[in-house]
C-alpha cells in the first residue's frame, strides 16, 4: 500500500534522475574536444510498480537511475584497429622505399647512368689515344667514381636498415609498454565495476591504448564476465580482459601481461652476408622478465609470420625483405667421421647455384631440422651441393637425411636485403666480365699479361685487395661472391700506374693498337649481364623495382588514409559528443528539472494544506 507521501518520492525520483542527465551532459559538454571520450548516457527505466488493492491496478513508483554508460559500437572499433593495422605497415613501407628511391635517384652528376656514361666516354678517349697515359689514367678514376657509388649507396642502406631495426625495437618497447598499462588499467577497472558502477573514463583510456596498439601490430581483443562459480546467476561485475598480437600471441590476460623483448643476433649469428650486424631477433617473455637475465627462459616469436601486421609487418618487411631467396635445401649427408662435423646439402632453388645472387654469410647460423647450430665455413661444388662444416658433435646422432635445412628466413617483400642483393649480383657480374677482357690483353708499351681491373677490399684489412686467383682459381667454385658493393674496388695497381692498362689484344701490333679495348666497349653495349639487359641498365632495371614497391605503398597509404577519416567520422557520429544535441539534451533536462521541482511545489501546498491547515 502506498504511502501519504507516495507521490513525493516519485517527484523526487525523477529529480534525481534530471539531475543525473544534466551532470552527464555537462561531462560531454566539457571532453567534447577530448581525444578518445565517448559520449555518455543516463541510463533510466520505470520502477517497479507498487500494489494497491484497488480497482486501477497497480501504482508507478517513478524512475530509477540504473547506469550512466558510453555510447560505443564495438563494430566500428573493430573495422578502425583493422585500417590502423594495414594503414602502419603500409606507411613504414612507403617512408623507406622512398629513401630508397632517393638513394639509387640519377641527379643528373653522381648518379649511376651518369657516372657509367662518363665511364664509357673516357674509354672512347682511351682508343682514339692508346698510348696516352693521361687518358688512361682518366678512364681507370672513372671506373673508380662508378665503385665509389656503389660503396656508397651499400652504405647507405645499411644505414637504412640500421634506422629500421632501430624502429624496431622501439614498437617491440611500445607494444610492451601498453600491455603493462592494460593490465594496470583492468584492474582499476575491476576494483570499481565490482561495486556496482561503470567505468566509463577508464574504459576509455584502455580502447585509446588499445587503437594505438593497433597501428604496431595486428589486435584482437575479448572481454567476458567473470561467473562465481559457487553462484552462478550473481552478477561480479568484474571481467576478464585479454589481447591477442600477431595472430595468436597472448600479449594480455586481465592482470598478466606478456613482454616483447628484442635480442641482438651474435655476431657469428649472422643469416645474410649483406645484413649490419646486431639485428634484433623478438622474443617473447614473462612480466617478470628484465634485461640481462637468461635469454634462454625467453620463447620464440615467429618474424617470418603475415600476420604481424601494423608498423612492425612493415619494419620487418624492410629490414628482412629478400624477395623469397633464401638458402633452404634438405640435409643429405653428414659426415660422423670428420671433426668438425660435415653436413652435405642439396639445393633445388635456382639462384641457390648461381654465385653472383649468393648471400650466404662466410659463417653464421643454421637452422638443421627443429635446431639452431653455428657453422664456421662453406663450400659449394658449382652445382646442386653445399658442404657446411660445423663444430657441434651432437650432429653426428642426427639422422643422415630427411631434414630441411635453412639460413635465414622467408620474407617474399622486396626490402633493403634485395636491393643490397641486387647491386652484389651487378657488381660481381660486371667485374667477371670486365677481367675477363682485360686479363686477355697486353698494355700498350709491355709484353707482360694484362691486369685485372675490378676486385673486393680484404674484409680483414681494408687497404688489402683480393687478387684475380683469389676470385677464380682458388675461390673454391665461389667465384666473385666475396665481392660486395661495399667493398667493390679498382684494382690498385692500376690506380697506382695506368700505363699498366691492357689496351692491345695482339702482341704483334704497334702501341696505338687497342682491340683489347673494343672488347671491352663490345661488352658494355651487347653483353647481357644483369637480368637480361646490359651492364648500362642496371639502375633502369632496379630503380623500376623500387618505383614500382614505392607507387603501391604509397597508393595504399592514401587509400587507408582516407578509410581512416571514413571510419573515424562513422565511430564520431556514434560515440562522438555532439554540441548540437547536448544543447538540445541540456534544454530537455532542464525542463525535466523544472517540472520536477515544480511538482515537488504542488505537493509540498497540498500537503501543507492536508497537515496544517485541514481539521482533524
């Protein structure tokens, strides 16, 4: 049954609830230029009903406040994360082939044409003046300026890759960083839901982390109810949180959180003759985990995977991109008798017996069934065969066959480790083909063999140079692969002496013969040494590589950009604070206020009329 003052509980309620709405728009109004603050509501129902026993029924007892709540659509949370996944890996693509695209440009002075057509025009000054020390001397400072180019533009992407791997490192922090905050958050979130409330500001402080983390790496998010299990009906009003990275790596779980930890390969850990040493491996380690402690408690993350995603795909796709050629074949042999161990491989890949696309390191890691092993030498039998020697005696307990074998990794992205690759193969094919002329002439004013003109720096010392033997007849079926673009030289006795120039291709003739030289310029106008074309189109062939990877990148960096605004203003429209409608909300709530307050008036007359003024 109801009681005399019925009517002013209801009036009450409903001015609680007015001023519950109006409290909430003045909170919409002021973060109506906060970055990630969903808009909120007053969440409001009947209340129950009250019994009268009489014959209209039941009696309404007001309005209850449940909930103030935000007003967020998980849909379009999602379609955002996935743009800002796609968006981040496409970016990072686009900034360094860009560079990269800057790097191998032709300015018009130093580039590559430029340098090889004054090469070129140099050598046509040598045959018209053989016996000419000056136009020798001219001719062999040219072929200097076109080696000069290439160290320097080997240098500079390794420099690039050095800032990649960087970068890097830096996500791996970030993506650590958020998880710890995350977890932090969702128990503050927790702490207070349990009491009955929402909240709200925190939750969205976690989605604005989480939107962030998106754009590193590839998110899927799940929050479910935590049951009682002694009761299972009970609302708890905590839930469990988690976050997967990477297509399955549990980064958050509520209050635990997992780290991503880079680890520096050694430096006999190489896995591409081409890569600065200290790449970051990325591991996966517990909360606990600080640096300096044991690696060997840290597990594996997959670098190789698609499912990355976000800035970090497109880092590792720079940094490792090889365009597919890695060294991978399957063990066939290993050596029990030998000490170090011997392991014979055979390859079916095609540009695994080619020399000159080689880039396996002189020693480095290898990776033999489901283990990791370090070989100190290779050698290969100018066919199908490695023989790798390795000083591990656990090797002589694996089986013979059967087991696939590898250096490095799969990464079919056109990143710094093919341009590197790219330039070695036009190096090492050009100086095969330029000694190989100029070892079958004489100079102009001797009888002696001629020298050779191209060659490498001695790693060890770079003031040594690897002699013609060294490149052929002792390298062991390896050929010029010891030659580099970073370490591509003209041979310094011609530096030295240019007279010493193989410019006569018959001893019988006179000084001011120069066939050796029409060979050679034969050569640079017919040869096909670099996929197909001559040795003039290098930068053709591989500035439309790089053109082609920085068009798409940055055709897609547009076209996610302008999904990205798309999106944001479809999640605006629903979760945004519109100005407009809180105006109207503010008038709306007020008048609810008023009216409210109003009929809290009335019955304070009727029952001021009823107690004080009526007689009993």
């Amino acid at each position: 049954m109801t009681s005399t003052f019925f009517g002013l509980n209801i009036a009450a309620s409903g001015l609680r609830a007015a001023n519950a709405a109006l409290n909430t728009t003045a909170n919409n109004i002021a973060n109506a230029n906060t970055d990630g603050y969903s808009r909120q509501t007053v969440k409001q129902e009947a209340s129950d009903a009250i019994r009268v026993f009489a014959k209209y029924g039941c009696a309404g007892a007001g309005v209850d406040t449940i909930a103030i709540e935000r007003v967020r659509d998980s849909f379009y949370d999602a379609k955002f994360r996935k743009n800002e996944q796609l968006l981040g890996e496409v970016s990072q693509k686009n900034y360094y082939n860009k560079l990269i695209e800057q790097y191998l440009d032709d300015d018009g002075t130093t580039g590559f044409s430029s340098l090889y057509n004054k090469m070129t025009a140099s050598l046509q000054s040598v045959m018209t003046a053989a016996g000419t020390t000056e136009a020798k001397s001219t001719f062999v400072s040219q072929m200097q300026s076109i080696a000069e180019y290439f160290n320097n533009a080997y240098n500079n992407l390794q420099s690039e890759q050095a800032d990649v791997n960087s970068e890097v490192k830096l996500c791996a922090d970030r993506v650590t960083s958020i998880a710890q905050e995350v977890a932090s958050i969702n128990k503050q979130i927790n702490i207070i839901e349990m009491t009955g409330t929402v909240a709200n500001e925190l939750r969205d402080k976690r989605d604005v982390m989480i939107d962030e983390l998106s754009k590193i790496i590839s998110v899927e998010v799940k929050e479910t109810p935590i049951v009682d299990e002694t009761q299972p009906d009970r609302n708890t009003g905590a839930t469990r949180f988690q976050i997967w990275v990477a297509g399955g790596y549990e980064l958050v779980d509520t209050y635990d959180f997992r780290k991503m930890v880079c680890v520096s390969r050694p430096s006999d850990g190489a896995t591409n003759q081409n890569d600065i040493d200290g790449l970051y491996d990325i591991k996966w380690g517990s909360a606990n985990y600080k640096d300096g402690d044991d690696i060997s408690e840290l597990s594996d993350f997959a670098i190789d995977s698609k499912l990355i995603g976000g800035e970090l795909q497109g880092l590792l796709a720079m940094r490792d991109g090889n365009n597919g050629h890695y060294f991978n074949g399957r063990c066939t042999e290993v050596d029990t008798e030998s000490s170090p161990v011997k392991v014979t491989v055979k390859v079916t890949d095609p540009h695994l017996m080619d020399m000159t696309k080689c880039t396996i390191p002189g020693q480095g890691a290898i990776h033999i069934g489901d283990k990791d092993y370090k070989y100190d030498d290779w050698k290969y039998d100018g066919k199908d065969t490695y023989v790798f020697t390795i000083d591990d005696e656990s090797l002589k307990s694996m089986p013979d066959s059967h087991r696939d074998v590898s250096i490095g990794k799969f990464n079919d992205y056109q990143g710094i480790p093919y341009y590197l690759e790219q330039m070695n193969e036009w190096v090492r094919q050009f100086s095969t083909a330029v000694n190989n002329v100029m070892v079958g002439g004489y100079p102009s004013d001797s009888d002696e063999k001629g020298q050779f003109l191209l060659t490498g720096g001695d790693d060890m010392n770079s003031a040594a140079q690897y002699s013609i033997d060294q490149l052929t007849t002792l390298s062991e079926n390896k050929g010029y692969y010891k030659v580099r673009a970073g370490n591509f030289k003209v041979n310094s006795v011609l530096l030295a002496d240019a007279s010493r120039l193989a410019t006569r291709a018959d001893l019988t003739e006179g000084e001011s013969e120069f066939g050796n030289l029409t060979k050679l310029k034969d050569m640079f106008n017919t040869e096909k040494i670099f996929r197909g074309a001559s040795s003039g189109e290098f930068l053709t062939k591989v500035l439309a590589d790089v053109a082609l990877n920085t068009n798409n990148s940055s055709t897609l960096e547009d076209t996610y950009t302008a999904l990205e605004t798309t999106i944001s203003n479809q999640r605006l429209s629903d979760s945004g604070v519109d100005k407009d409608e809180e105006a109207s909300n503010l008038v709306k709530f007020q008048n609810a206020y008023t009216l409210s307050s109003k009929m809290i008036q009335t019955l304070t007359e009727i029952y001021d009329r009823l107690i004080l003024q009526t007689g009993v």
